[in-house]
C-alpha cells in the first residue's frame, strides 16, 4: 500500500479523533474560565474539524478531483464553516467596550465591522472564484463603472465615511474630550462612523460631519485645565506694578478660575491694557467670563484704579501767563458721611467727635460684589471691617476639615479683628452675598482709640471674646477663650 496513502489513514484515523478530543477539552476549561475564545475553541471542533475530515477523505483516499461538484459542496461548506469560526474568533480578540481580559484589544466600533466584514468577503470571494470557478470581472467591471458614478453622488456622505474610519482609527480625541476647531467648542459626547456629536458650555449639542473636522486643525483640550485671558484697559496714572497686584485678587474664592497671571500686553491711546491669564476647565469658560468681569469693576473701586475709556480733557488758560492747566478732577469725599455712620454705632457711641472726626479720616470705603471675599481665612485682616451695606456672611474650617457657616453679618456688624493683634491671621472667611461697601478702619486707629478711651476699650474687649468663643465653637475647639492672641501678644489695654 501507497506510503501517503497509510500516513493519511493514520492521520484521519488517528489524528482528528485526538484533536477533537483535546478541543473539547480545551472548551470545557476556557468555559469554566469564562474565556471568549471558549465559543471559538467550540466552533472549530464542531463545525471546520468534521467538514475538514470529510473533505480529506474525498480527495485523498477516494481520489475525488478537486472539480467534482461533491468536493465543491462539502469545500463551501468547510470555508462555511471557517467563516463562522473567525468572526467569533473576532469577536473574542477584538471589543468596543472596556475590555475583560487583559489581552482583548478595544477598538472603534466601525472597525471591528470592518474587520468581521473583511473575513466573510474574502472568503466568499475565494469559495466563488476558487472553489466554483465563477468569473467575476465583468461583474466587477459593471460593479466599478456603478460605483464611479454613485461615488459622484455620494462623494459628501463618502468623504464622511472615510474620515469616520480615519478618526476612529487614529483616535485624535475620545468620548469625554474637549475639543476646539475653527472657532467652535463643546465636549465630545458621541463619535461614530458619520459624525461626531458634540455639547457646548450652555449645554446645546450639534452634530459636526467627519469630514469638517478631517479638513479642520482640532486641538483637543482632553479634561484637564487650560489658559484663558481676559483683557482690561487701565488709567496712564495707575501704575502696572499696583494694577497687576490688584488684578491677581480677581480670581481669588472663585469655584471656576485659579491661577491669575496678570500682564501688560499693550500701550494704548488712552490707557495700559492689561490681559489677566487664568486656569479654567473649558467647559466652564463661560461661567468665568460671567463672573471675573463683574469682579474687575468692584476691584477697581476698592483700589481707587481708574478704568479709561476716551474722553475730552477740559483746560483753562492762564490769564496772566496764558498757559492752558488742567482742571483738576473732583475726588468724591465721604468723610463725613463715614463719621456720620460711625456715631450711629453702639460700640462708638462713648467716643468724642474729635476721636470720630480722626478715626474717620484713616477710614476708607471698600466695595465688593457679590461671591468676592472680604477676608480670608489664614490671611492677614487690612483692618476692622464694618458693613456700611449690603450683607457678608461668615464660613470657617473646623477641625475635621468640613466648611461650617457662622451666620451673616448686616450694616453695623463688625469683623476683622484680628487685625488689632500685629502677626495674627483671620480665623474666617466673609464673602459678600451681595453688592456690599464696608468700612475699612486700619489697625492703628482701632489702636490709638482703645490706648486712650478705656470704654471703648472694654467695649472692644467683650466684642472680640464674644466673636472668639463663636469661632471656637464652630472649629470644634474645647478649650477656654481668652484674649491673649497665639502668638503672647496681648490686647495694648490703657487703663
């Protein structure tokens, strides 16, 4: 006997009868496993190993030829086979969500289509030209002058398709990005095959075709914070050293903008233009703009900075030397209105009105939006704050680390005390709940007023204790109050 002809009994016989077993047995534990390719494994064993079997033994020990239609049939039927196999096959390699084994690919959705398509094709390609002898080219001729003329027509919706597969390819940006493109953004929400689906800060979503963003230069912003600034004009006569300083307290205790970054950008006609850089999440851009702007003005009116714009500057001449002088600029005065208010507080009503007349001459008035802080907790008061209007309220830190509100403060109400203790540092914070003026007396005339009226003194002593056991009990702290500051310093009392 033929020797090819016993090594291929003995491999029928033999061979597929092992390979079966140990396919089964290979399914049995990836099942138990819970493996994807346990399907696969399946498939092989019940469906290509006996069709293969068959196929063998029609050619080589019946000596069928390769054009008898038996062997065609049972050959579809193997490459039958073989297709089911590799497209779950497929689907245990490749997924297009998180993966659950370690060496599953996650890929695009039209990918994966591709990929299953791409098996089915090729070889039903094969199965039709190889197998049955099918030619095929007039038909593709006829196939390819079709497609020449459908792509004219489609060549939009074709541009879309190809740019799809490239993005999802090259995966320039994934669901949850922020992107930027000719001017537009919005968070990536959705990606498919035509289009990307995005949402803006204001939460409108729009469709943007594959192929506008294939033609545009997509900077992709990811989730992480980026510049932004915001630019404002300022008066020759306010110096950039003491409007940048100013500027940086814009951002501070706003939830949306960190890191100010003030610069000069320019000289203009009329003004210095100054542009605030700040950090921001960029879907939370919008909430800033809203925001920082409001804050700008409040500052300038606490800082005495002059926001230019054009005007005419008005001069008279001279009469007896005929020089032009500039008519000097008329500074509003509240001096009075300050010592008014301050002789309608209890706690000044023991003071003289020449002790009123020169505390409110040290005094000025600060104006704050609503959301800005007045004081911080951990920095350094500017003086004693007392609400002229509006209304502040008061939050702390305690000693578990949670925000504890202390109530809200009207007009009269004082705070910063902590200013009269030099090297001392505010225990609260008081944000303005809405547009507020206060009072900002500084520390040495709150000093000289205690050092030579002992009432007011007294007075001053009971408001601080009263303010400090608030404090304590809010942060948790259990130990008795006393006037003595952290650091030994003691209240300069004048008996």
């Amino acid at each position: 006997m033929d020797r090819t002809l016993l090594g291929w009994i003995f491999v029928l016989g033999l061979g597929f009868p092992i390979l079966s077993l140990l396919l089964g047995e290979a399914a049995e534990r990836l099942d138990r496993q819970e493996h994807p390719l346990a399907g696969a494994v399946r498939k092989i064993r019940r469906y290509v190993l006996p069709s293969l079997a068959v196929l063998l033994v029609m050619q080589q020990l019946l000596k069928f030829t390769g054009t008898a239609t038996p062997v065609r049939v049972v050959e579809t039927i193997t490459w039958s086979a073989a297709i089911i196999a590799g497209i779950v096959l497929i689907n245990a390699l490749f997924t297009t969500h998180k993966p659950s084994i370690k060496w599953q690919l996650q890929v695009p959705n039209l990918l994966f289509q591709v990929a299953r398509a791409a098996v089915v094709l090729s070889i039903g390609y094969y199965v039709i030209t190889g197998v049955w002898r099918i030619d095929l080219s007039s038909i593709l001729t006829a196939v390819g002058v079709g497609s020449v003329v459908i792509a004219l027509a489609l060549q939009d919706t074709l541009s879309n398709l190809v740019s799809g597969f490239l993005l999802l390819i090259a995966k320039p940006f994934k669901t949850g990005d922020w992107i930027e493109f000719n001017g537009i953004e919005g968070r990536v929400i959705e990606q498919n095959w035509w289009s990307v689906r995005l949402k803006s800060t204001l939460g409108r979503q729009f469709l943007v075709p594959n192929g506008t963003l294939a033609k545009a230069t997509v900077n992709n912003l990811e989730q992480t914070p980026v510049w932004k600034k915001l630019s404002v004009s300022f008066s020759y006569d306010d110096p950039p050293n003491k409007v940048m300083l100013a500027l940086k307290d814009v951002v501070i205790g706003s939830e949306v903008a960190s890191k100010p970054f003030p610069i000069v950008s320019s000289y203009g006609d009329y003004s210095i233009n100054y542009d605030l850089w700040y950090l921001v999440m960029p879907d939370k851009n919008i909430l800033a703009l809203a925001e920082l702007p409001q804050r700008i003005y409040y500052l300038a009116q606490r800082h005495g900075l002059t926001m230019a714009y054009p005007i005419a500057i008005e001069y008279k001449v001279d009469a007896k030397q005929g020089v032009p002088n500039r008519i000097p600029q008329v500074v509003q005065n509240r001096q009075r209105e300050i010592a008014t208010y301050l002789r309608s507080l209890p706690y000044f009503s023991k003071v003289d009105d020449a002790q009123i007349e020169q505390l409110s001459g040290q005094t000025r008035v600060a104006t704050y939006g609503k959301s800005e802080f007045v004081t911080q907790e951990g920095q350094p008061d500017d003086g004693l704050y007392i609400v002229l209007s509006g209304q502040v309220r008061m939050r702390l830190t305690d000693e578990q680390g949670n925000i504890q509100e202390l109530g809200q403060l009207g007009m009269g109400d004082a705070f910063g005390e902590m200013a009269l203790f030099p090297g001392e540092v505010s225990p609260v914070t008081t944000i303005a709940d809405r547009d507020t003026e206060v009072l900002v007396i500084p520390d040495e005339g709150i000093t000289h007023l205690i050092q030579v009226n002992p009432q007011f003194a007294s007075d001053m002593i009971q408001f601080i204790e009263e303010r400090k056991r608030t404090v304590q009990l809010a942060k948790g702290v259990g130990q008795e109050s006393t006037l003595i500051a952290s650091n030994g310093r003691r209240m300069p009392v004048q008996r």
